[in-house]
C-alpha cells in the first residue's frame, strides 16, 4: 500500500511536472518497455508517457510512469522519445520504486494528442 501511495505522488507530480509540456503541443502515449539494471537485471514493464512535442519524424522528451511486471513495482522515468504517425519508441532512465535503484529502459507504442 505504501508503494502504491508513493506511486500516485509520483504519477501527481509527473503531472505538474508536465505542465510547461502542455504549452508545446504536447502528446500522451502507452506502452512496453524492457528495463536494464537495477536489482533484478532485466524487467518488463508497462506504462503511461507524456511528450513534449506531436509532430511526427521528430525527437521528443518524455515524462513517464511504469510498472514492471516481475518485480511489481513503480518507475517514473524520463527520457527521449523518436515520434512517428501512430508509435513511438523510446529510451528512458528511470527510478525502481521497489528496489531503490536507477535503471535504464528501451520502450515501444502508441500515442496520441490530447
């Protein structure tokens, strides 16, 4: 419970955090990543982004918020993110909620503009 609660801290102030991102046309995105490091080696994880730009064919920042399924804990992360019409893929530095470690993360999926 206490993870979780962390979590949703986190998740509120990746939010504020995003809100300059707002400004520039900003687009949301969802999903997988394998994650490298940290105390279990290697993880999949599931998740939600925010990036800083929309324009397909370009490089973006992005904010986000895993959850890696072997470990079963939380990892804001961020990172950059190479946009295309309907997907994106990303590398990202993140934070193991769990193990208290930094990791490193390599993700695909789908976006939009919201």
């Amino acid at each position: 419970m206490k993870q979780f609660a962390i979590a949703a801290s986190l998740a509120a102030g990746l939010t504020a955090a995003a809100a300059p991102i707002a400004q520039a046309d900003p687009a949301i995105g969802f999903g997988v990543s394998y994650v490298f490091g940290g105390s279990s080696g290697g993880d999949v994880a599931l998740g939600a982004k925010v990036f800083s730009d929309d324009t397909p064919g370009d490089a973006a920042v992005s904010l986000g918020l895993d959850y890696k399924l072997q470990s079963q804990s939380f990892r804001p992360n961020i990172g950059v993110a190479y946009m295309e019409n309907d997907w994106y893929s990303d590398l990202s530095v993140g934070y193991d909620l769990g193990a208290g470690a930094v990791d490193f993360g390599l993700g695909a999926g789908g976006w939009g503009k919201f």
